[in-house]
C-alpha cells in the first residue's frame, strides 16, 4: 500500500502552520509543511519535533512555476501522486498600506488567483483517487462578489463559465485597476476580495470539470473560508486563533473514504455557504 501524502502550501506560519499540525494529527500519511524560503521552513519543521509534531518538509514557492513543478515532480516520483492539497499560500495588503490600487490589485491576484491556479494546473493530474483539494479562500470573496455589477455576477455564478473566460476576467480587472478603470466597468474596490471571488469561482469550475473527467475517483474539491483569524495578516484584532482558523480546511482534507459532498461549494464554519 502506497503511503499516502499531504501537501499545505504557505504553511511556514499563521494558518498554514495550524492545518499541518492538526493533519500531523489526524491523517493517515506523510504530511508536507511548504515553504518558499529553505531555512524557515527548515525551522519550523524542526521546533514541532521537540512538540512531537513530524511532518516533513519540500521547498515550494507558489509564484514560481519552476518550483511548483520540481515539487509536483518530487511528489509524483515519491508517492505516485497527492491524497490532500491544500492551497493556503496567499497575501494581502494591509488596511493602512500605501501602495497604490493598481500595484495592489497586480501583486494580490498574482499570487491569490494566478500563482495558485499554476498549483492547481499542475497538481490537479496529481491528486489521487479519493483524493481532496482545499482552497483556502475567504467570506470577504462573497461580498465583494455581491459589489460587482449584475452582469459580471451573473458570469461569476454561472455554471458554464470556463477556466479561460474567468482567467481573462481577472486579467481584465488588472488591467482596468492599472489605469483607474475598473469601477466604471463594473468592479469592486478590494484587491484582495476579487482575488478571493476568482479563486472560489475557479474551484468550482474545477470540481465540475473533476467530476466529468474522473467521474468514478470519487476526488471531492471546495474552497473554503477559514474565518477571521489573528495572524501576520488578519492583524492581532482577529477573533479566531490560527487552530480555530484551521477547522474548515481540516474538515475538508479529511472527508472520508465513499463521501460524495460538500464538492465544489465554498464551506465556512464546516457549512456550505451560498455564493
């Protein structure tokens, strides 16, 4: 019997950290703590020894394909594959940040919705029979869905939206940020809350795809929200803690063996939310 694998993206830290000590706990396999820097990720792996936590450790910095795809080929030689992923990485600008919208809305997509969808591209042929796929998205995606215009909601929700229309959608709010467009053609003003709306619509469009190309893997994928959690940064203010934080996400990478749902839902509080 193969020994089964999770990976956690971004989990150096904060809620990432969090998901691989519960998983160290209860899931039946190696568990990979990820990160982008060697040496940090090296040190963590190191202080959970000495708590009796042992998970391993693979360099792996989402906003690099050449690094997701030494991971996804590491993966692939070592275990035949993944059983859990879960796409954790991701950043957001502070409230008080100066930097301008447009650097935001450029630097926050990139890694929340591009740089994640290449973990997705290249892991998603990965992911084993039974496998399970967590996207750690966020509540603040659904409002701002809600602030959008009628039309681009409608596209946000519809069933037969593609990869490539959602891509050139994000791509298309970009671009109009870059140039102080974007709220005439109809988008929000939250960097963040778009890139969070873009990664919950592409989990659902890669659920559905899943469950039409591998119909009988039985491989369930959700994003979901992890809540208001104080860490580097949800800020001290936050109510839950990083454990509290890691629930959801936990709760989905360790749906058991014939479960058919929650699959391709945005889950919060271990509930399927509308979108």
């Amino acid at each position: 019997m193969a020994t089964k694998v999770a990976v956690v993206t971004g989990s150096n830290k904060g809620i990432g950290l969090s998901i691989v000590k519960a998983l160290c706990k209860d899931f039946q396999g190696d568990v990979y703590l990820t990160a982008r820097d060697v040496g940090r990720g090296q040190e963590v792996v190191k202080a959970l020894a000495s708590e009796g936590v042992n998970p391993q450790f693979h360099q792996l910095d989402i906003n690099d394909v050449n690094s997701i795809t030494t991971a996804a080929a590491f993966f692939k030689e070592k275990y035949g594959g993944v059983d859990v992923l879960v796409n954790n990485a991701g950043i957001a600008f502070k409230a008080a940040d100066t930097a301008p919208f447009a650097v935001q809305a450029e630097v926050t997509l990139q890694t929340n919705f591009f740089a994640t969808r290449d973990m997705l591209t290249h892991f998603m042929p990965l992911i084993k029979a039974g496998g399970r796929v967590v996207n750690i998205s966020s509540f603040v995606g659904s409002s701002t869905l809600k602030q959008c215009s009628p039309a681009l909601q409608q596209r946000f929700r519809s069933e037969d939206i593609t990869e490539e229309e959602l891509v050139g959608m994000m791509e298309r709010f970009v671009n109009l940020a870059k140039k102080g467009e974007h709220k005439a053609d109809g988008w929000p003003e939250s960097a963040y809350g778009m890139s969070k709306t873009g990664l919950t619509t592409l989990s659902m469009i890669l659920a559905r795809r899943v469950s039409k190309e591998r119909p009988k893997d039985g491989i369930l994928l959700n994003a979901c929200c992890p809540g208001w959690v104080r860490t580097d940064m949800a800020g001290p203010k936050a109510p839950k803690s990083p454990e509290e934080g890691a629930v959801t996400p936990v709760y989905l990478a360790l749906l058991p063996p014939g479960a058919t749902d929650p699959h391709g839902k945005f889950v919060s509080d271990k509930e399927v939310q509308p979108w």
